[in-house]
C-alpha cells in the first residue's frame, strides 16, 4: 500500500530503524538564526542550515577520511624507462569492508585500497601506467579507465582485465589524454558495483602541467542505496554524508582554489554543484587549458567531470551543495571556511 511518504521524509522522521538504530538517533535542525550576520561576522555556529543526523561517524573504524582524500593526491612509485619516459607503478586491492556511512548506518562496502572513493591516482601524459591489481573480495571486479588504451586493458566483461576472486592482474598503458578522468568497476551488474563504492578519481597533468594555484581539491560526487531498492538515500561528496559541513574546508581570501569534480552518482540521472556567493571557471573534462564558462552552478551526469578554479574575495562560511534539495538535505552539502 502507498502511504504517501517520500524516502527524503522516511529518513528524515528517523523512521529508518530496521537498518540500525545505533547512534542514529533522530535528526537534528540546525537553528537558523533570525537575522543572518553579514558574511564577516559568521562564526562556526552559523556554517549551515542543512537539516542533518546527530553525531559523526567512526573515521578511525572507516579507515579513511575525507578531510585527508581532499588533498591525498597519489603519484605511484617512480622510474625512468629505457627510452626516458617515467614509469609509475601503484597498488590498488579490491576489498569487501563494513563502512558507516552515518552514525549508526553500517554500509557494506566494497573498496580500493580500504576507502571511497579510492586512491586519486594522478601522473603526467605520456607517462607509463602499470598497476598491480589484487582482487582479494568474494566477486569478479576489475578497474575501467576512463582514457585511451588498449582493449585488453579496458576491465569489461570478457576481457582478460575482469578479475576472478583471489586472482591478480597488471593493467598498463600510456596515460592519454591530459585531464580529469575516473576508474570504476566495470563487473555486472554495473550499477551495484560502482554503487558500492568501487571508483576513484584519474587525474593526468598536462605535459608543462597546469598554472599553479594555491589548494587543489578533490571532490568525488556520489550516493549511497542503504536498502538496495535502487533508489539513494544519502548523497555526499568523498563518501560520507555532511562531513564538510561538520568539517569546512579552509582556505584564505583571494586564495585560487582548483576542484577536480567527479561525479559516479548511481541511480540518479543528474547531480550538480554550486557554490555560495561566488562564481568559478570551469573546464569540462579538464582537456583543455581555456575555461568553458564562468558560473556558480554546474551540472553532470553520471562519469561527467571537471575542473572549477575560484577565489574568495570576502572572510566567512560559504555554503557550498548540489543545487537539488533531496541531495542536500540528505547529505552533499558543505561549507568553505574562508579567513583572512
């Protein structure tokens, strides 16, 4: 019998028990004050008005937190090759792991390297990618890349680069073309691996690299089906619903700020970003050096991705989201906390 209630109002009332009452407790409202103070007055207790749960997740039983994979850019370990190009070589294990995705909320997970999303790998173009992919989980999985590469090394079904359980493989090619890109699980069915927390951001610099700015980010886009009904009940960015708002991120006035913005939401068509109080370039795909647009509110479907480059020109707490209410009230938003 339809009632009537949306999940958005379902898990907003705390009626989500059969999943786990531990910690979950009820949400909270975040008391809007009567008058909003100019931005330079704003302290940490006026961050945000999003609704959102009581009480912070485990980071340390997690084994990650996003606050670390903003900045945790991963370049491999390093050779020169015969014929001078760099050779970089990483490890990524696909794992099955518990995550509590909010308090109470235990999600079970699959993962690169023990966290979501997984390693940002980033190298220059032209550079020789070799990883050494161990698949240590109970399911076939492999790693997809989006790039240009050889057919044998695409990681799609019928391809010697899907990887039974207990088996390891080696996928190398020449990182092509410069940009930000991704990688995900490309086993069946799709959805439910890359859902799962099976993606990680794929950055290649240009061959002179990029102009040089003061903080580079990285934000993974993406959702979370905790009943497996096909449908997101929490959304965030680098996994954990809320954690930048519970954290903001810090930056100074007329700092240039780079975001790498991946989205791999799954089940929903459409996510977006938009930043409070200020505009931003933005490069599609990152494969080009000229800026497409400057805006504060962009929008990509699913593997859809780029750079936003941006300054404060004002001190207090910048609310930043996707410009979707239900996204937003159940967990993808945050704040930049800019200081003099």
């Amino acid at each position: 019998m339809n009632i009537g209630i949306s999940r958005r109002d379902f898990l907003k009332t705390g009626l989500l028990t059969f999943l786990g009452t531990a910690g979950w407790g009820l949400l909270d409202q975040v008391e809007t004050p009567s008058k909003p103070a100019p931005p330079h007055q704003m302290d940490e207790d006026h961050i945000s008005n999003m609704p959102m749960s009581a009480g912070e997740v485990n980071h340390n039983r997690n084994g990650f937190d996003p606050s670390q994979i903003l900045t945790d850019f991963d370049y491999g370990m390093t050779s020169l090759l015969p014929d001078g190009r760099t050779l970089r070589e990483y490890s990524i294990i696909a794992l099955e792991q518990e995550v509590e995705i909010a308090p109470g909320i235990p999600f079970a997970a699959w993962t690169y390297n023990g966290r979501i999303p997984g390693p940002t790998l980033r190298c220059t173009e032209g550079d020789l990618i070799r990883i050494h992919f161990q698949n240590q989980s109970s399911h076939p999985h492999s790693m997809h890349f989006h790039g240009i590469h050889p057919a044998e090394m695409d990681g799609v079904p019928g391809s010697p680069s899907m990887i039974a359980s207990g088996e390891n493989f080696i996928y190398e090619f020449t990182a092509e073309p410069f940009g930000l890109h991704l990688y995900h699980c490309h086993a069946a069915p799709l959805a439910r691996h890359i859902a799962k927390g099976l993606y990680g951001a794929f950055i290649i610099d240009p061959p002179k690299g990029r102009p040089l700015v003061d903080r580079e980010l990285v934000m993974v886009m993406s959702g979370f089906d905790v009943d497996y009904d096909d449908q997101n009940d929490f959304y965030a960015v680098n996994a954990i619903p809320f954690h930048y708002q519970l954290h903001p991120i810090q930056i100074r006035v007329g700092e240039l700020v780079r975001v790498y913005l991946v989205n791999i939401l799954e089940f929903d068509l459409i996510n977006s970003f938009h930043l409070h109080a200020n505009f931003f370039h933005y490069y599609p795909t990152g494969t080009n050096l000229i800026p497409s647009e400057f805006t504060d509110t962009v929008m990509q479907t699913q593997a859809q991705r780029g750079i936003l480059e941006f300054s404060y020109k004002y001190p207090g707490n910048y609310m930043f989201h996707a410009h979707n209410t239900e996204f937003a009230e159940l967990g993808w938003t945050g704040n930049f906390l800019v200081t003099t």
